[in-house]
C-alpha cells in the first residue's frame, strides 16, 4: 500500500512522467552483427583445428584404404619407398626422433644452465644484454639455420672426424643446429619460470645457509620443475615439428639406421621434398605425405597437451 | 695457560675428540661446497656464452659467404672479343654495341633493348652486358671472405693451376644487382626481386586476414566470453593451435585452399584466372595459409594486450551510459593497440620467415617474372634461399647467403618497428 502510493505521481503535479525508455530491450542491429563477427572469429579457431583433423583424416583415411597399403606394415614396416609400394613409416620416424635426441641433447642442458645463469647469477646489466641476443637467435629463420647446419656444421664434423665417417648430409650436425634453435626457446621458457619463484624461498635457504648453487639447484629448480617440465615437452614438440634444418641438412631419401653420423629423412624433410617436386594429387605418393602429416600432427598435439596440463595442474602457486 | 680461555672448546664438552672431527667435517664440507658453487658457477656461465657464440658464428659465417674471390671461366675471352684489338674497358658504347650485335642473336638484342635501350647506357653498363652476354662467364670456384682476405697467395695459385683459362674477381655477392635483378639460373645475374615482392604480397595477404579476425578473437574472449564450457575450449584450444607444427600447416593449405577451394584460389570464378596459374597454388593460397598459421599468435598476444588495460577505464565508460561495443571500441582498442601491433608485428616477422608450409602449398620453384597479382604463382625470399641452398655449385651457396642477408634485413626492420612501436606507445597503468 505505501510503495504503490509513493510511485505515484501526486495529484496536481507540475513535473510530468518522464516517457519510459527500456534500455535492456533496446536492440542495436549494428552491435549485434559486430558481436557476431566476434564470436566467429572466436570460433575459427575450432574450425582450423577441425580443418586440420578434417582433411589430414580424409587424405588418410583414402591411403589407408588403399588395397597396397596395410596399417600393420605401415606401423611396423622399415621400409618407405613409394615407387615399390613399401610404406613403413619405421625409417622416418627413427630419424625423426634421432635428430630431436640430437637436438634435446644439446638444448636441455645448455637451455637450463642459460635459464639459470640468467635468473639466479646474472647483473640485470649482463640480463639485459644477453637475453635480448637469445631472442634474436630465437627469432631466426629454420631455413637460416638449415643454411648454417649444412654450410658449416658439417664441414666443421667433417674437419674432425674425417670424410669417411660423416656424411654430407648427416643427422648429427642438423640436430645439433636444431638443439641451437630450441635453446632459447627453453632458456626463455625455464628463465620465466625460475623468475616466478617468490624470493621469500631464497631468502629462507640463504638464511640456513645455503650456498648459491644449493639454492638454484635445490630449492629454486624444484619449485619451478612444472614450468621446467612443460618447456622441456614443449621443446620436443618444436623439435618433431621441425621441417628446414633436417630438409636440408639430415639428408634425401629414407634410412633406417641409428648412426647419426649417416643421412637419413625425417618425416618433416620427406614431406617438404616431395611436395615440393611434382606431385599428382589423388596419387598414393600424395595420401602417404597425409598419412605421415597425421602421425605428426597426433605427435607433436599429444605433447602440447601434456605440457598444458602440467602448467595448470603441478603450478605451485606462491602468495 | 694451557687451559686457555680463548680455546672454549676445552671447556665444552667431554668428548672433545668428536667434536673436533665434527667441526673439521664441517669446515672442509663448506670449503667444498664452495668449490663446487663455484665450478657450476663457471658452468653456467659458459652455457650462456655457448648460445652467444653460436649466434655470432651464425652471423659471421653468413657474412663470410656474401663476398670473396670467385674464379670465373668465359666461354669466349674477353681480351679475343675486340677485333681492333683495343681493349674492351677502352671502347666507347657505340663501339661495344657493334661487337654486341655482330654476336647475340636478333631476338636476344631485341629483348636487350626492350629491358633498356641501348643509347641510354652508360659505359660501365655497357662493358657489363657485352661481358655477360659475350663472353658468357661461368663460376667455377669461389671462396669466402676471411680466406679472400688472407690466403690470397694460395687462391691465386690454386685458381692459375685449376682454371688457367679464367679470371680472378672479388665478387661482392650481394650488392644493389642482387637486390634489383629477377631470378636466374646463373648465379652472376640471379637476383631477388621476384622473391621479395612475392614476400610482400603474401604478408599483405596475411596482415589482411590474420589482424581483423585474430582482433576480434581476443575481443571476444577478453571482453565478451563468460566463464562457458565452450569458451574455455576455444582458449586451450587456440593454446594448442599455437603449438601444432608449421607444416601441418602447409598440409591443411595444400587440401584445403589449393585443392578445395580451387576455384576461388586460382581466381577463376571472378574471372581473372591468369593461365600461368592452372591451379591453386597463388600468393592467396600461401597468404591464407600463414594467416591461420599465426593466427593464434595474434590471438594470444591480443588477449594479454587487452587484459592489461585496466578494469577501472572500462567502468568509467559504462558508467558515462556507453554499451559494450562503445565501450571496447572507444577505450579498451586504443589503449591496447600498441601491444596488439607489436604482437602483430612479431607474428608476421614469423610467418616472414616461414619456409616449410610454402613449399608444401607449392611455391614455384623457378619464376623470372615479378607477381602481377594475388592468383599468380609465388616465391618468397626463405623459398630462395632454401632452392639456392639445396644447389651443390659453390656460388649458389654464395648467392643463398646474400639471400640471407636480405631476410634478415628484412626481419630486423619488422622487429625494430614492434620495438619502437613498444617503446613510442606503451603505457603504464
């Protein structure tokens, strides 16, 4: 009784009633349709990631089918010659995961001893100085560092042990240029998670009296091992992924072997050499290259997705 | 005084052997540890100047490989040429252009003048075509810059005894001619004019495509996307995207917009399919194809800029009666474009230097011509490099390097706008 009373106007009132304005029913066509193209942009993403599964699985599928081909020998076959109708994916991947041995052997420890250094040692002046340097090495085009592999990592393996041994396009030397390509990739990722472990912790270590290196490598190390863990995985991904350096370094023509010494085609290198011949579509030759493109893209965003996760689920988070 | 006080471990305790052992297993235990602190120190300190040094080797070996001593062998020699007998650097143009005529074909000197007439050259200009086109000079042999520079004695001698038919030059592989000249199959004349406004139109291709759309993804999720299952899949799954290989890339550019959408790739349903072209394979393709490539880069790198931009300036607006759109219009873009463009910026230095994907959605491997739109055939500066590379012929290793050069010219000015533009815009909140 009183609220409905006081909403009324009283009688004889000079001000009249403001007309009503619904401002939540308003529509704005213009907005709408800028919302729109927001939400599809938003949504692209998963059509991408559709389009690759998509197609990948269509020009696959279509190679696996084929009478020539069976998913037994293509899995464990060490063969791959696609002019004699041998598709076994063993060769490829030995290489592949030859180079990436290579390359993680070289950028794993020389990426953390970098993060480390630069973290927990380093003046900002000499920070300030080294890590802009490790971005540029970061930002370098592949097919540079193919250039380099091939140019002067393999002379210089050559120079040491001898023509005989080393073959010109050799595994060793395009893991190698392609551990210095992931290096910063882990030095910068490893760095940022060292640098987030609150100081509270060092200074609690320093207090008991711990040297320099108990504290980097016993409690600040620890505390970042799932930023650590997650670079590292992320590394590999990069390393599987990698298609110029081993295109033009590890060598032509698949090799089943475990000398890194030997040339031998990666999966990414055969994709690029043969697509980048002439190829005929709808050719068992072309559905192979999507077969092995699955294989790697089922690789490398298993690898993605276990480094997510552990971000997200072993993060230590500090106050 | 041999119970002194200034030795209070005699008065300590009983087992005054123990305790000794104990202090002395201490003291030598930190002598260690500081040893080893300082050993790992050392470690560390040389892993940094490890990736240090692999930059500058990098850099230098590639500037090493851009100039230095070429051994050269002519099909015809210079000095038989003239038949007056005067030397070929002492004749007049018009002298030159004799000796041109009376050995080129007709159609080769009528292509000669089309490309510039003859009455127009200079001297210099002159001698160099005569030279390139009479004599035909070949590479046999080059060396790099450091051996050039130091070793000139021996590659004298080693170039009299391979090649005693030949000249020795000190060739500067990238110079202004390098830069200026389309493709060829001899490395004295290739250049990489073709590869480098096949690079720019691609990247305009990708700057169209990827900015607006990579924009409004990172809008969407800052500022419109509640807290909804499938929101959340869109984020872990642009996280993914970021992370999947460049060639797969390629793959799905090769299937999806070469194969599939042929049609409007190649351009032949607006008509203008240019019959070089006959398929898919176009600066629209390879644009299209790096677009999505860096896409969840852009996105990325979009959401931080915006999420920086702080809540209150958003409240402020919606509190003057401004809408969503107004709002992130008005005041959330601006103050996160400076962020947004140095993402941007970044993201196409990188789809810049990508080789692998344009080689799968088919760069041509051998195009002369400059582009004359978005249906022709492409090359970039990286496609270049890598065919100049993969040559067993030294000068093409040399012409590679000069590519090189060029790209990473190209990439430094790119990353020092973003920089400038951090620098010239950011704010602090």
């Amino acid at each position: 009784m009183y609220e409905a009373k006081n909403t009324q106007p009283p009688a004889g009132s000079l001000i009249d009633t403001p007309p009503e304005i619904d401002i939540s029913h308003r529509s704005r066509l213009h907005e709408q349709i800028i919302q729109g193209f927001l939400i599809f942009s938003g949504v692209l993403s998963i059509f991408v990631t559709f389009g690759i599964v998509l197609f990948l699985g269509r020009e696959a599928l279509l190679f696996f089918t084929d009478p020539q081909v069976s998913l037994l020998e293509f899995f464990t076959g060490t063969v791959w010659q696609p002019q004699i109708f041998r598709f076994g994916i063993l060769p490829l991947l030995t290489s592949t995961v030859m180079t990436s041995l290579i390359a993680m052997c070289v950028a794993i420890p020389v990426g953390l001893c970098v993060a480390i250094y630069l973290s927990e040692y380093a003046s900002p002046r000499i920070r300030g100085i080294i890590k802009p340097s490790l971005e540029i090495l970061a930002g370098i085009p592949t097919v540079v560092l193919g250039f380099f592999a091939l140019t002067f990592m393999t002379p210089l393996l050559r120079s040491i042990l001898g023509n005989e041994t080393v073959q010109i396009y050799n595994m060793f030397s395009a893991g190698v240029v392609m551990g210095i390509l992931i290096l910063p990739l882990i030095s910068s990722m490893t760095e940022d998670a060292l640098h987030a472990v609150p100081n509270s912790l060092r200074e609690g270590a320093f207090g008991l009296g711990a040297t320099k290196l108990e504290v980097s490598t016993q409690i600040v190390v620890p505390a970042a091992i799932s930023g650590i863990a997650a670079a590292i995985i992320l590394g590999i991904s990069r390393a599987i992924g990698e298609a110029m350096i081993v295109a033009i370094a590890a060598g032509a023509g698949p090799n089943f072997t475990f000398n890194p010494l030997e040339a031998a085609e990666t999966m990414t290198g055969h994709i690029v050499r043969i697509s980048g011949g002439d190829i005929s579509y709808d050719s068992l030759d072309y559905n192979s290259l999507f077969a092995i493109a699955l294989v790697l893209f089922l690789f490398t965003f298993l690898l993605n997705v276990i480094s997510q996760r552990i971000i997200r689920r072993y993060r230590e988070v500090y106050e | 005084m041999t119970n002194s006080p200034s030795n209070p471990r005699n008065f300590s305790s009983p087992n005054d052997d123990d305790l000794t052992r104990k202090d002395s297993l201490f003291k030598d235990n930190l002598a260690q540890r500081h040893r080893r602190g300082i050993v790992w120190k050392v470690i560390f300190q040389i892993s940094t100047v490890i990736g240090i040094i692999a930059l500058s080797t990098l850099l230098i070996k590639i500037l090493n490989d851009t100039m230095g001593y070429a051994a050269i062998e002519y099909k015809k020699d210079p000095s038989t040429i003239s038949s007056s007998g005067l030397p070929l650097d002492e004749m007049t143009c018009s002298e030159l252009r004799v000796i041109l005529a009376e050995n080129v074909t007709k159609n080769r000197l009528r292509t000669i003048e089309r490309e510039k007439p003859m009455v127009e050259r200079s001297q210099s200009e002159c001698l160099d075509l005569v030279i390139s086109e009479v004599a035909e000079p070949t590479v046999k042999k080059t060396w790099p810059l450091f051996a050039s520079l130091f070793n000139y004695e021996e590659i004298q001698s080693i170039a009299a005894e391979e090649y005693p038919g030949g000249d020795l030059i000190f060739k500067v592989w990238l110079s202004r001619a390098f830069i200026l000249s389309p493709q060829s199959d001899d490395p004295l004349k290739a250049g990489i004019r073709t590869a480098i406004l096949g690079s720019i139109y691609i990247i305009i291709i990708v700057i169209i495509f990827a900015f607006p759309i990579g924009v409004a993804a990172a809008v969407y999720l800052e500022e419109y996307a509640s807290q909804s299952r499938i929101n959340q899949i869109i984020q872990t799954n642009i996280n993914n995207l970021a992370g999947v290989p460049s060639i797969i890339y390629g793959m799905l550019g090769l299937a999806l917009f070469v194969r599939y959408l042929e049609p409007l790739t190649s351009g032949a349903i607006f008509g203008s399919a240019d019959p070089t072209t006959a398929n898919g394979r176009t600066i629209l393709s390879a644009g299209l194809t790096l677009a999505l490539l860096i896409l969840p880069v852009v996105i990325i790198n979009g959401q931080e800029s915006i999420r920086a931009v702080p809540n209150s300036l958003r409240q402020a607006s919606y509190g003057m009666g401004a809408t969503k759109w107004q709002t992130v219009w008005s005041h959330v873009l601006p103050n996160a474009l400076p962020g947004i463009l140095t993402g941007t910026i970044l993201a196409v230095s990188r789809a810049f230097g990508e080789t692998a994907p344009l080689v799968v959605v088919g760069a041509a491997t051998f195009i002369t011509f400059d582009p004359e739109g978005i249906f022709s055939k492409f090359t970039s500066v990286p496609i270049q490099i890598y065919q100049w590379t993969a040559r067993p012929q030294d000068a093409f290793r040399n012409i590679a390097a000069a590519a090189i050069i060029v790209l990473l010219v190209l990439l430094l000015l790119l990353n020092a706008a973003a920089v400038f533009l951090r620098n010239r815009y950011s704010r602090r909140w």
